[in-house]
C-alpha cells in the first residue's frame, strides 16, 4: 500500500472513530416488546419472567428470546444480529432505533440501568410496527418502575481483572399513580489487549400514572468514562493480514487516554382517549461530550511485524441530537375484522462539532515494543460544523382478519436536510424529500403456519466525503433503501416455533471513483435466506438457533472498473448462532448452557484482495438460583471463545483488531 493511501486511510479512520471502542463497553447496545406487535409476539408468560420485569436474578437470553434473530437481556447477548449488524448492514446507522415503539435517534445507546431489554425485529416480527425499516429494528424495552418497592443489586468480575458493581430500585411513592427508580453501576472496565478504564453511570427514572387510560415516563441517564486507552488498530503495508499480535498487551503510550461522557434524557408516554382513540409520544436528548480522544494507528505493518505509529488527538467534541414522535391511532372493529389507522410525526435535530486533530508521528515501532514517549503539547486545527434536520410524516394502515390474516400499509414524507460547515472549505448543503412506503400481507388460514410477505422502500443518511476525495467533507446525499421479504412462521409444538424467511436487500455504495471524487459507484445488494428455531424443546431444555445465507454482491462501474471487487467489505456469507439452556432435573435451581457461534469469512479490502478467515466460537455457562435468607439470587459462571481460537476483527477496510481471547466471568445478582 502506497504512503499516500495508507494516510488517506488514517484520515479517513479519525473521521469515522469518534471514541475508541471499549467506551461502548457497556450499555450501547440497544430494545421492545410493542403492544403493536400480533398478539402471539408477546411474550409468554416465561419469557416475561427471564426478561426480569423488576428484579436481574431470573433473567435469561435463551428463555426470554422469542426467535435467533438476536435479543439481548441483562449481561447476556444472543443470536446472529446485533443492532451494529443485520442482514449485512447497520440498523443503528440508518437510524432505525425504537423506545418502545418510537422514534430514537440515537448517540449513546440506553443503558441498562433503565433499559429491559434489546430485541432485533426482522421479518415477521417487525410486521406490526407502522412504519418498518429495510435494515431491521433495533427495539428497546424500557424497565419501568413497578407498584411495588423492590431493589436488585449485581457484582461481577471476569478473567482479564474487570470488576462491577450495579444496583437498581424501584420505589412506589404514591400508590397506583407514581413510582420512581433508581439505577446506579460503577465499573472498572478491563479489555483484550490490556486496556482499561473507569466508568460510573447513574440512571433516573417516573412512572406517572394519573389514571389507568395514562402513563407518562420521563427519564435521565449519564455516563462517565475515564482513562480510556486508545488501542491500536493495524494496517498492514500490502494485500496481507496482520502478523500475530500478542493479547493482553498495550501497545501505546500512557497519555492516549479518552475521556468523555454520555447522556440520554427525555419522556415517553401514551393515552387512552376513548373510543379507540390512542395517543403516544416521546422527545427525546442523546448526546456524547468528549474532552478528548484518541486514535492510535500502526500502519505500513510488515509481515514481521514492523511498522510506523502515529497518534491523532481530537480535540474537545460534542455529538448530539433531539428526536421524537407523536402518533394517534383509531381502531375500528366489525365483526372478525379489525382496522387501526394511525397518523405520524416525527423527527430529529443533530448536531456534531468535530474535525481538528492533531497528528503525533510516534516514528518507527515493532510490534511486542511499546513507544511511551513523553505527553507533547497538541496543536489542534479549526473544527467543523455538522447538522442534520430531519422529519417524517406518515400514515399507516393496518387489517386482521381473524383466522384469515393481516395487511399493513404505509405511506410516508420525509424532509431531510444536512449542512457542513467548514472553516477552510466553506459550506456545503443537500437536501432530499422523497416518498417512503411499505406494504406487507400475512395469510394465517392455516392453523399454526403465518405466510408473509412485505416490501419496504426506506431513507438513511450516507455522510459525508472523506477527507483524501477531491469533494472532501461535500455532504452527500440521503440513500433510498429498498427490501423485498417473504417466508413463514410455524408453531412446531405450543412452545417452540420455526421462522424461514428470504429477503433482498439494496442500497447504493460509495466509493471513490477513478477522477478520486467519492460517490455512489453502484448497488450493494444483499440477497439471503435466514432461520430461526426457539422455544421450550422440553420443559427443561430451551433453544435459540439462528441462522443466516446470504450471498452480498456489489454491481456498479467500480467492480466493471476492476477498482472494486464483487462482495462488499465485512459481510461474511454465512452466520450460524446456536444457544442451548439445560436445567438439571436432578439439581434443583441448577442449569447450564452452551453457545456456539460461526462467522463465515470475510472480505477486509475494498478489492477482495484479502480476506478473514471463518471462525467457530464455543461458550458454556452455568448458574444456580437458590434463596439467600429468603431472598431470589442467582450465581452465574460463563467462559466465552472456550478454545481460546485467534485471529482478527476488522475495523474498516484494510484495518484490523485482535478479537477478545477465553474469557471466564462470573456475577451475583440478588432482588430484595
């Protein structure tokens, strides 16, 4: 790789990586179980209890998830889509995040403190949300406080020297009309590569209910994070993989160190306006404020192992956006049909101050060598302006047919407006207002089996030019998504249950062209077919097992140009999740678990040139409920990555990171 690239790929990466990854270490990952989901969606009585409504000690991610798609419940997370990763794309960069159902543009993912769960909605358990989105739906369930006083505390530590501490109350202030809680964890984060830091986050949340047809939440949640290193991020000098890197090393200088914090705040709630009259709403504030951060590059990285270094400190930035949405439904009932009209608005406002970093050329280095250089002072550049304007306004249609089936139907205007201001390059500005809709039937005649199918044209943002394009910064325009989707869903047993499904799914991809102006080249098209079986096998046995063929092509005058190659980069062509959880019959309160998890190999440059190697990880688990002096607790051992297997996670195209080695945790939890 020429100098040229490899510093027009730094440039590129101090754009993209606001924060260093272990800041999202907890609390990022986003949730919902939506009453507009069909009613066999819901949880059953089971799920509802692993999901732990109020108290941690019974949740379980195997007992609460309702397919293999992916749901995330307390410290556990499951399936083969996560909410950076579905159907080969990113749900939470195309803004598809929901608090129960509403609209969130999210900056710093809800924590857990305040957050009951995360569920991935695709297919046919996305059918009932009004307005779908084409990369799926990251839905968030929120841990409303209860009617009854209760408090579930946590402690964990874990083989590379983390420790935790987590606490949450609910407390009833006023009965039936008003409760408070209470989230509080304080965290010494430890990571694979021998990075660490210090994080304390505090949560608050109001449960008011003035009468049974009104619920109003309002919510503030914050989180600190200190001495956070910047880990490395390797790039090799040619069309190879990084030599071996040891784990549990650091291989920086003391200084690189983020620190920030991240706040959500806001109020969500519905009312019951009688005669099938329902209003819902939520506003909602994410915001990250970082006072600084740090990349740390090794780049021209030989097979042996030697390279260059180079830090980029970021100046002081902030991150932040308004978002929220009003919806008012009508149902209409007649006889074995039923009708629900609802009407939409909503929006966002962000805003982002970035750009500036300085460069710290840490000179010549080897890998196994660490380069601590003394703290210089940080010349930072003149900062820049980003700001997005955005809203929606919808109608949805959707028909039951008991017995028969359903038809959802939507309609959708979108304004959508980004200005970038830059103090040496002037402004630039784009604006797009295009029509969305979706439309989907599902036939339930037969008794046990849905058949589904649906179509759903969306809008996401695309950012802006990188920094090396001759159009550098221009703010490009918003993309038109496009899914097509069909498949099935059968009750094998009252427990367990089959989702099949296909889909094709399409966007534009970017890329610079051969004049070096970065612009949609072609289509990106992801076609596949995915599984799912989940439920209670036994009445002692649940599974959740996902799986997913997917066969991603890039089309367009960069692959007939020979400058990009035919898979786009970080989609691997097969994705399998297997999660079992046994509990013994003959040791009361006793259960264990295992998870095997295989990624099919993936393309890290734009060109296909190289590729990472499939890999297949085992986890096994166990815990033990028991009562301690009266009250719920559970003691909970897991090990991930089993056979301790190496290799690299992919960071952007041509950048790499080692992934997490065999990892032992173990955490108490007790509800009072």
């Amino acid at each position: 790789m020429a100098n040229g690239a490899r510093m027009r790929w730094a440039a590129w990466l101090a754009a993209s990586v606001a924060m260093p990854a272990s800041a999202l270490a907890h609390d990022t990952d986003p949730p919902v179980i939506d009453d507009q989901q069909p009613a066999d969606d819901r949880p059953s009585a089971e799920q509802a209890n692993a999901l732990g409504e109020q108290g941690r000690a019974s949740e379980n991610a195997v007992r609460a998830a309702s397919d293999g798609f992916g749901v995330s419940v307390g410290r556990e997370t499951i399936g083969i889509y996560s909410a950076a990763e579905v159907r080969g794309f990113s749900p939470t960069r195309a803004g598809n995040i929901r608090i129960e159902g509403l609209y969130f543009d999210q900056v710093w993912g809800l924590t857990s403190r305040i957050r009951r769960s995360t569920t991935i909605r695709v297919g046919l358990s996305a059918f009932g949300f009004d307005f779908p989105a084409p990369t799926g739906i990251v839905d968030y369930s929120f841990r409303k406080p209860g009617d009854s006083a209760s408090l579930a505390a946590l402690v964990d530590i874990n083989s590379f020297g983390a420790a935790g501490a987590e606490v949450d109350v609910s407390l009833p202030l006023i009965q039936d009309k008003l409760a408070l809680g209470v989230g509080a964890g304080v965290y010494r984060n430890a990571f694979y590569n021998a990075t660490d830091s210090f994080q304390h986050i505090e949560a608050v949340s109001v449960r008011i209910t003035p009468s049974d047809r009104i619920e109003i939440i309002p919510f503030w949640a914050r989180s600190d994070l200190y001495g956070d290193e910047a880990g490395p991020i390797y790039i090799p000098a040619g069309d190879f993989r990084p030599p071996r890197v040891p784990r549990r090393r650091y291989f920086g200088p003391d200084w690189a160190r983020y620190r920030g914090v991240a706040i959500n705040y806001g109020a969500f709630g519905r009312a019951d306006l009688g005669d099938d009259w329902e209003l819902r709403g939520g506003l909602f504030r994410s915001l990250f404020d970082d006072a600084r951060a740090f990349t740390n590059l090794i780049f021209d990285l030989t097979p042996q192992g030697e390279g260059a270094q180079l830090i980029l400190a970021d100046p002081p930035t902030k991150l932040a956006s308004t978002s929220g949405e009003v919806r008012l439904s009508k149902v209409f009932a007649e006889a074995e049909r039923t009708h629900r009209i609802t009407v939409s608005l909503r929006g966002r406002d962000r805003g982002q101050v970035f750009d500036g970093a300085a460069r710290i050329d840490l000179g010549p280095v080897r890998i196994g060598e660490v380069l601590n250089p003394p703290r210089p002072g940080f010349a930072f550049g003149p900062q820049a302006n980003d700001s997005v304007r955005q809203w929606f306004a919808g109608v949805a249609y959707q028909g039951q047919w008991q017995s028969v089936g359903e038809l959802t139907l939507g309609l959708s205007y979108s304004d959508y407006r980004k200005r970038v201001d830059q103090p040496v390059f002037g402004t630039v500005s784009t604006r797009s207002t295009p029509l969305l809709y979706n439309l989907g039937v599902a036939i339930t005649a037969i008794d046990d089996l849905a058949i589904y199918g649906s179509h759903t044209r969306g809008l996401e943002e695309s950012g802006v030019a990188p920094a090396f394009a001759l159009n550098r910064n221009e703010a490009l325009p918003a993309i038109i998504t496009r899914q097509s989707e069909a498949g099935l869903r059968y009750q094998i047993s009252p427990d367990v249950r089959l989702v099949a499904g296909v889909f094709d799914l399409r966007k534009p991809y970017f890329d610079l062209d051969v004049d070096n102006v970065f612009r949609a080249l072609g289509d990106v098209r992801n076609r596949g077919i995915e599984l799912s079986l989940s439920g209670k096998v036994t009445g002692n046995l649940s599974i959740a097992l996902g799986g997913v063929l997917l066969d991603p092509r890039v089309t367009g005058d960069g692959v007939r140009l020979g400058r990009l190659g035919r898979r786009p980069v970080g989609t691997p062509r097969e994705r399998i999740d297997i999660n079992l959880d046994w509990r013994l019959p003959f040791l009361p309160g006793v259960s264990v678990d295992t998870g095997i998890s295989h990624s099919g190999r993936l393309p890290a440059t734009i060109d296909n040139a190289v590729f990472i190697e499939a890999r297949t990880l085992v986890s096994l688990g166990g815990r033990y409920a028991f009562d301690l002096d009266g009250t719920p607790a559970t003691f909970r051992v897991s090990m991930s990555n089993v056979f301790d297997v190496r290799g690299f996670d992919l960071r952007g195209p041509g950048a790499y990171d080692i992934f997490d080695g065999r990892l032992v945790s173990a955490y108490l939890t007790v509800d009072l």
